[in-house]
C-alpha cells in the first residue's frame, strides 16, 4: 500500500467530531468546525484526517433504535442528521482544504451510496471500513470495484467473520490493510488484547494496524513497538463536548505528544521495549488469539446489516447489485445478514420484492 512506508501512517479520526452541540447548525458551521480540527490535526503532526460519509436512505431503517454508546440520539435521527449537515459541496471543500494544508483526506463510507458519494463525488485515494461494516459485503464489493487501498476495523467480530472478509478481498485481489480493535467507548486498557496485532500479522500476512479507543498514549506506542503500520485514534478539540466520539478522543496536545513519542521509538529499539515493559501495556496484552469481548458484541445488533431490497423487484427478475442495500440495524430486520450478497446476486425470485423489505431465502428461486 503505496501510504504505508517505513514510518507509521497516523491517523487523527475526526469522525463526526464537527457536530459539537445538541443544537442543530449549519454545514457552514460543521465546515469550520472541520477545517479547524483538520489544521490542528495537520500541526500536530498527523499523516491523515478521516472522517465519516452518511447517506441515511441506504444505510438506517426508520426505526427507534438507542446505540449503547451514544445516548444522545435515536440512530435514525443521528444518521439522519449526519446526512443532512454534509452535502457534497462539505465534502468536496473540506477535501480541497486538506490538499492545500497537505494532509490526507479521507473519510469512511457507511454505505454504499456513501462510498459512490465520495468516489464519484468529492474523489478519495483510499478506504476506510469501520468495526460495524466489515460484513457490509454490498459495500465492500463496490469498493473493490474502485481500485483504491482498503483499512477494515475488526471489532465488534470474531475470529471466523475476520476470516470471512479477509478471504473476501484476497479472492478480489484488493490491496487492504487489517487495523485491530475492540469496540468499547472508551476501552479500558487492561482489555486492549494488543497480542491480536501479532496474530493478524502471523495470520495474515497483510499490513496490520491499531485503532485504539482508550484514553491514553501508552497502548498505542506499544502498538507501534509490536509493528503495527497504521494508528488510529479518534480526535477532538475537548472530550467535554456532545457527540458521539467526543469521549473517546484525543485533544490536540495529546495528538502532538503521541506523534512526537511514535517518530521517536520508530528507529529506537529501546524506546519500544520501554513501553512494551509498562504495566498498563502488559495488563492489556491478552490473549494471542483474536477474541470477541462481551463488551463489544452488545453493539452487533445494532451496527451489523441486513439485505433489503433498494427498489420494487418482480417476480422472475434477476438481482443485480444495484437493487440489493446492506441496512442496519440488523436487530429489527429480519432478513438475511449482508454478507450472503454473493448467496443471492445473479439469483431470480420468486416473488415480487417492495423497495425496502429485507431479503430472505424464500424470496429466491433454488
């Protein structure tokens, strides 16, 4: 992957950290709110900013559903919200705005209508995939189509679903990088499982990253000591503000300080066994297996995706993928789960289809 070189590509995940109140604002507002944190972000040292691309017609399911991780909105509304505050023009000027400072801009699509979006749209050099979509295969095989690296989160997923997208993209040829990373907000240190980032290594044979939910620097340098290529931390001006990331970010300072403390131990050998001998990083090394935490799988049902139909299908039709979606949440969409797309592309049904109903086995013809 031509952004991975010998130094550690690091990451400030902005995320949806531009919606800063409760009250609603404009995407004039939401726009300087980014631009402020991506210069910070471009001070401090980062090699990239991410972001996150909604588009609520293919993502949610107008459905009264709380996220454990996020009080502060229903995710029909939250999504909804996203949506709105960043029409193209918010994209395509923020992405303008990184290419003039000089730092990498991209953002992870939440589905595929997000990702044709921002390929079609604004123009990005590289995928990100979060925890909640790595099984979003009508998603995943349109960015496979588009050419571009791939960084896929695996938390919130076992070791076989791991298995399943990582066979998923080697079959496809796709150039992709695996970012451990257990799904907690924020993730205590001492459940960090860090001997994860050498098993994918092992198993995988792939560049192996860390995106790290904790507050702190400390498991994130061990991580850089272990190998891993890529860092990951949500960022933030204040872990006071209200959002959904804002509790588990790093503010400016501490961004800067973790640049600094990461271009230092890369070429010091002595540095990355100090922190590999931390108690707090030897407390959070786990197991040396990747392992779905209780904590993390209470988020499944709500991020994890059904099939459904995206348009009216009749009766003998064939599917093609522009009428199948991958919506969430999976908790109230009884369907077939989004990574059986292969299962019924190409596949005629049996009965007419409405434009919004999950998929199921008995739609299809055998």
């Amino acid at each position: 992957m031509n952004f991975i070189k010998e130094k550690t590509f690091i990451v400030a995940e902005i995320g949806k950290g531009f919606i800063q109140t409760e009250q609603n604002q404009t995407p004039e507002v939401y726009l300087a709110n980014a631009k402020e944190l991506v210069l910070l972000a471009k001070e401090a040292g980062a090699d990239a900013v991410k972001f996150q691309t909604h588009t609520v017609e293919d993502e949610q399911t107008n459905i009264n559903v709380v996220a454990p991780h996020f009080n502060g909105a229903d995710r029909y509304s939250w999504v909804k919200r996203n949506t709105a505050a960043t029409p193209v023009w918010f994209w395509q000027e923020l992405k303008k705005y990184c290419a003039e400072l000089g730092i990498v801009f991209f953002s992870t699509p939440m589905s595929r209508g997000a990702a044709k979006l921002l390929n079609e749209e604004v123009g990005v050099d590289l995928w990100k995939v979060g925890s909640g979509d790595i099984l979003d295969f009508v998603m995943l095989d349109y960015l496979v189509s588009t050419k571009k690296p791939i960084i896929i989160s695996g938390g919130m997923s076992t070791l076989e679903e791991v298995d399943l997208v990582v066979d998923f993209l080697k079959k496809r040829n796709a150039e992709f990088a695996l970012l451990h990373c257990v799904s907690k907000y924020p993730c205590p240190p001492e459940e960090l499982q860090l001997q994860t980032i050498n098993f994918f290594k092992e198993r995988y044979n792939i560049p192996i990253g860390f995106s790290d939910h904790s507050i702190g620097t400390d498991s994130a340098l061990a991580a850089v000591a272990m190998g891993a290529k890529i860092i990951e931390k949500h960022f933030s001006l204040s872990r006071d503000l209200w959002g959904s990331d804002h509790k588990v970010s790093m503010t400016p300072a501490e961004l800067k300080l973790m640049v600094l403390e990461i271009r230092n131990m890369e070429s010091n050998q002595n540095k990355k066994e100090e922190y590999l001998n931390k108690d707090i990083v030897k407390e959070g090394m786990g197991k040396t297996i990747k392992v779905l935490q209780e904590g993390e799988a209470k988020f499944r049902p709500f991020f994890r995706k059904t099939l459904v139909a995206l348009t009216d299908i009749s009766v003998g039709s064939e599917i093609k993928p522009e009428m199948l979606g991958a919506m969430r949440p999976q908790l109230h969409l009884a369907g077939l789960p989004s990574e059986k797309y292969e299962n019924v592309l190409g596949k005629k049904v049996s009965q007419a289809i409405s434009k919004g109903q999950p998929i199921s086995l008995e739609m299809i013809e055998r």
